[in-house]
C-alpha cells in the first residue's frame, strides 16, 4: 500500500496528495507607488511568485513585475502604462 499525504472532500475527491505542489508565503513588503527594488527567495525552494496588492481601490495600478525563476530575483517598477495613477502597494512574493 503506497504511503503519503492525501487529503479528500466529502465526496472522495483528492483536493491534495503528496505530489501536488502548494504555494508559500515568504514575505510581504511595502512599495511605495514610484518606487522600483527587487526581492529575492531561494529557488531551490521552488519556482517564485508574486503578486502586488494595491493600497488604493477601486483607482489606481499597481507595479509592473518581472520574476526570473532561475535567480529567485523578483523586481517591480511603477506601471507607467496609466500615467498619473500609481498607488502604494504591498508585495506578496513566495515560491510554489
């Protein structure tokens, strides 16, 4: 009988096994809205991500972002694609 984690619904449905790959957290970082930077997570961990979360709703665009899996470099710059309209941002980045 093979052995691992496996999780079902009501309806014995696998939601997760031990192959499935689940994203993680690794840090949260305020960007104001002309600011441009990078982060970095270690790519050994598995394949980066991130996701800027506007401080300004519903007007405003928040950063455009680049990842380069192999280096783990994430880095944002205004979107200047809206003129005028760049908000602070929180950047949530983590690896999957």
């Amino acid at each position: 009988m093979p052995a691992g984690l496996q999780v079902f619904d009501a309806s014995s449905n696998i939601l997760l096994d031990l192959t499935d790959r689940a994203s993680r957290i690794v840090g949260v970082v305020f960007i104001a809205g002309n600011a441009s930077g990078s982060v970095f997570v270690d790519p050994s961990q598995g394949t980066p991500w991130a996701v800027p979360w506007p401080r300004s709703f519903p007007i405003g665009s928040a950063h455009k972002i680049t990842i380069n899996p192999s280096t783990g470099q994430i880095d944002y710059a205004p979107n200047t694609s809206v003129a005028g309209l760049q908000v602070d941002a929180d950047l949530f980045y983590g690896v999957y």
